[in-house]
C-alpha cells in the first residue's frame, strides 16, 4: 500500500522559510517523479513543484524562485524548501507521484503564513 508522511509545517511571517519533508514508501518513489500539491481552504488542490528521479525539477508560476524541491532517493523522502513565503502559500501540504497522484493520500502539513 502507497503512504507518505508528511511533516515540517507551521505558522511563520510572511518573508520567513519553512522546509517540508515527505516520506514515501518505497515502491512509489523508486518509480516515479514526485510532485508537492497544495490544497488553501475552499480551493481545489494545486500543483507546486515535481522533482524526477534523474533530479529534473518543474514548479508553477506563483513558487518559481521561491521554492526548491529536491528528493533522497536513498531516504525515499522529497522535500520543497520555501522562502519568501507568502499570506497566500497558507495551505495544506501534500506529496504523491506525478504527474498522476496515487489515490491514497497522506494527512499533508499545515503552512499558515501570517503576521
């Protein structure tokens, strides 16, 4: 069965960094890219960032050159380092593969950007 957990979430000021950290299992992560997705209140779930297993790495326009995303394939966990973080970042977090997300998913991590 597919699982990621994922971690590193929390209240910061607008401007500060966060660094999320997902561990997936292993029979997803050694096969596909990996993708963070966001999901802010009363939207639908968004694509942030997908890191390949060669490393190659995509972002959407509103995080490109505030968000890095990198993986460990060793650990089976992808992480997305984001500064400069904005009110509208706040969300709930998740990873899955990409570009089709399995159907399970993880409990994601709050990010709540706020002064």
């Amino acid at each position: 069965q597919v699982q990621f957990v994922e971690s590193g979430g929390g209240l910061v000021q607008p401007g500060g960094s966060l660094r999320l950290s997902c561990a997936a299992s292993g029979s997803i992560f050694s096969r596909y890219a990996m993708g963070w997705y966001r999901q802010a209140p009363r939207k639908q779930r968004e694509f942030v960032a997908r890191a390949t297993i060669g490393g190659s790495t995509n972002y959407a326009d509103s995080v490109k050159g505030r968000f890095t995303i990198s993986r460990d394939n060793a650990k089976n966990t992808v992480y997305l380092q984001m500064n400069s973080l904005k009110p509208q970042d706040t969300a709930v977090y998740y990873c899955n593969s990409w570009p089709m997300p399995a159907t399970s998913w993880g409990q994601g991590t709050q990010v709540t950007v706020s002064s």
